[in-house]
C-alpha cells in the first residue's frame, strides 16, 4: 500500500493507463512534426498541412488524456507532472520551428518559453510540498497558443496569418499573467502544505 493511499484509504491508478500513454504519445510526436515543418525548408505547402495534422492530433490528445484522467479515475502524480511537460515540448518546438523559419518573431519564442520553463522547474521545486496541477488560466493559454501555432503553421496568408499574430499576442499576455499566478501559488503551497505545517509545529516544539 503506497503513502497516498494509506492517507485517502482509496485505491491509487497505476501510471501505466491510457491517460499517460496518450501523454507519452503526444511526446513521441514532437520530432515528427519538427521533420515535417522543416522538410524543403518550410517551402513545401503539402508538407506543412502534414505538419499540422501531426500538430493537431498532438495537441487533441492534451484534451483527451485530461478528460479520460478526471473521468475514470486515472489521475497520477506521473501524469500532472508528464502531462505539462509534454505540452511544454510540443509548443516549445513549434515554436522554435516557426522563429528558425523567420515565421515567428524571437522576442515571443523566448518570452513564452522563459515561462514554460520557469514554471516546469518551479513544479519540480515544491514537489516536496504537493502538486501544482494546471490552472483554468494555464489551459486558456495553452489553447491560445495552440491555435495561433497551429494558423501559422497552415501555408496561410494575409488576413489569416494577421489572425493568426493577434491570437499568438493575446497568447503571450496570458502566457506571462499565468506565469505570475503560478508563482503565487507555489509560494501559497510552500507556507501551507502539510510538510510546511509540520516542520513548523516541530520548530515550535523546540522553542
């Protein structure tokens, strides 16, 4: 009987179920797309509609693997922490893909990816404290992006690429509001997690 369920006195979901393979499959898609943006230089229109599709399967199964997880039962500590990875990694190399194809301008791959891996570490820092799992505000921006990345990288133009830059902006704004919530939270976790009150009742007691 592990920790968790001694606490709850409920059975805990083994790692190994749908939710997480879906969350490892969504990882194996990523150097699949990045072949695909990059095959002729970008150039090619036929290839890049392929790599919107791999772009798009990946990005659905971040919906599915989330509602599967909360409807059957199959919330593990491996999955809220792959999970974030695993959207951080697909946004991440779209992103890069799109800036070294001069379709994306640095200043927002390095703005957002500064926050993706700001919060990714800042997870793993009050792990110790308790899981941080995402916010309403965090799937907004994670659909955000989505969307935008995915316009850009369609061989669209004109109105549609314009659509496409207003999304990814409102995308970054987001992106660095949530950021700052997160912080927030991770610092409320660390002053009241059951660790924190601990180690303060112990302190107490030596005074």
């Amino acid at each position: 009987m592990t920790d968790e369920r001694a606490a709850t006195g409920r059975p805990v979901a083994s790692s190994w179920n749908i939710a997480n393979a879906l969350t490892v499959l969504r990882l194996a898609l990523v150097p699949v797309f990045l072949v695909l943006l990059f095959h002729d230089d970008g150039d090619d229109a036929v290839w890049r509609v392929l790599a919107w599709v791999v772009f798009a399967v990946a990005s659905v199964t971040d919906r599915i693997d989330g509602e599967l997880a909360r409807r059957r039962g199959l919330v593990t500590n491996f999955g809220v922490i792959a999970d974030p990875i695993a959207d951080k990694a697909l946004i991440g190399a779209a992103l890069i893909g799109l800036s070294l194809l001069d379709e994306l301008p640095w200043w927002i791959t390095v703005v957002i990816l500064v926050r993706e891996v700001g919060v990714t570490l800042l997870r793993f820092f009050v792990i110790r404290h308790g899981v941080m799992p995402a916010s309403r505000g965090g799937k907004a921006k994670t659909l955000l992006q989505a969307v935008a990345i995915g316009l850009l990288v369609l061989p669209l133009g004109g109105i549609l690429e314009d659509l496409a830059m207003l999304i990814m902006y409102a995308a970054v704004v987001v992106t660095v509001v949530t950021g700052a919530d997160y912080v927030q939270r991770a610092l409320r976790l660390r002053r009241t997690s059951p660790r924190a009150e601990l180690k303060r009742a112990r302190r107490a007691e030596r005074q």
